[in-house]
C-alpha cells in the first residue's frame, strides 16, 4: 500500500487552514458575549479578549517558527481578526446609543 505524501505547500495551506479557524473562534466567542449584553469595558470582557488574543499570537509565532507560514501571513490574520473585532466593538456602540 503507497503512504501518500504531503507536500510543504499542502501543510503551509492546512496551517493557515487552522490559525483562521482559530482566529474565527474568537470572533465568534467576542460575538457571543457581545449578544449577551456583556460591555467591552467590563474587565472580564477584556480578560477573555486579552487571553485569547495572546493565544493566538503564540499559536502564529510557533507556525512562524516552524516555517509552516510566513510572518507576514500571520500579522495578516491577527489585523484581520483585530479589523472584524473593531467594526464589531463599533456596531455595538451604535446599538447601545440606539437603545439609550
């Protein structure tokens, strides 16, 4: 039976594959807590935010260093994430003036 083989461009792929899934999970969690009324000054807010946005740096810094991506492409996927963040933060606050 042949093993197949996986080429440097296919794990480079898969790597990404996983960091923007990761990056989609916090969103989502920021999402979620946003629905739940929870406000982006409350420190527990900022905990998780902080938290999981430090985890997925290390996660992209140890795929730099690995060689599985490119640093540019992992500052690309945390200013992307950092982007939908902001224009979610700022949809927020205007529901929030909305309702007040």
């Amino acid at each position: 039976m042949r093993v197949p083989t996986v080429t440097a461009i296919e794990i480079q792929q898969k790597a990404i594959q996983m960091l923007q899934a990761d990056a989609d999970k916090i969103l989502k969690l920021i999402e979620v807590q946003m629905k739940s009324f929870t406000m982006p000054q409350c420190p527990l807010y900022e905990e998780v935010l902080d938290t999981q946005m430090f985890g997925l740096s290390r996660e992209i810094d140890f795929a730099v260093r690995l060689k599985l991506i490119q640093e540019d492409t992992g500052k690309r996927i945390l200013q992307e994430l950092e982007r939908k963040l902001n224009e979610l933060d700022e949809l927020h606050q205007k529901n929030e003036d909305i309702a007040n």
